[in-house]
C-alpha cells in the first residue's frame, strides 16, 4: 500500500490537543509515512485515512489508532531511527533473559 503525504491545514492556537478532540496549533506541512501523535507523544506508521481521522500504527505492531489530522506532526527521521533501535534493544534484551 503506497502512502500518501496528508496536507495538514494550519488552525487556531487553542488550549491544546486533549482528549476531545482540540486542535493543536501546527503549521501547515506535509506529514510523511511516519508521524506524531501531539496529544500524547506517540509516534506511528500512517496506515491510512478514515473518514476526517489519520490512522496510525505502532512502529512495534499493535493496534492502531485514529488520530484528528490538526494533532499530527512530522516525525524527523531521527525519531524514527530511535525508537526501531529501542524496540530492537527491547526484542533482543527479551531473548537473552530468555536463555
């Protein structure tokens, strides 16, 4: 599946991305096929989009989520490239416990 850059529309500066839906104040970007989530710093593949709402995945698997596109932000490639080495650190630290 070839993913899309989404076009995020700049909005207003309200009190912060909460729970319900508030906008984030963003500038207008394109958001790649990685990207954060501002309302609580979690960083995902874009798996798509459904209905208003981007849909994304963790780098680790998991189950996705939906996310309003004023809450994205690009992720620059070196969080990406930081948390696939966490995530390797972790799957390999998990073997070696193992035995």
């Amino acid at each position: 599946m070839e993913v899309a850059k989404w076009r995020i529309r700049p909005t207003r500066r309200s009190s912060g991305c909460g729970t319900r839906g508030s906008c984030c104040d963003k500038a207008a970007q394109a958001v790649g096929p990685y990207a954060r989530d501002v309302r609580d710093d979690r960083l995902g593949e874009v798996m798509g989009r459904v209905g208003g709402r981007i849909q994304l995945g963790p780098l680790g698997g998991g189950p996705d989520w939906d996310v309003p596109p004023q809450c994205l932000d690009d992720a620059a490639p070196a969080e990406v490239l930081r948390e696939r080495v966490r995530l390797l650190n972790r799957e390999v630290w998990r073997r070696v416990q193992l035995g």
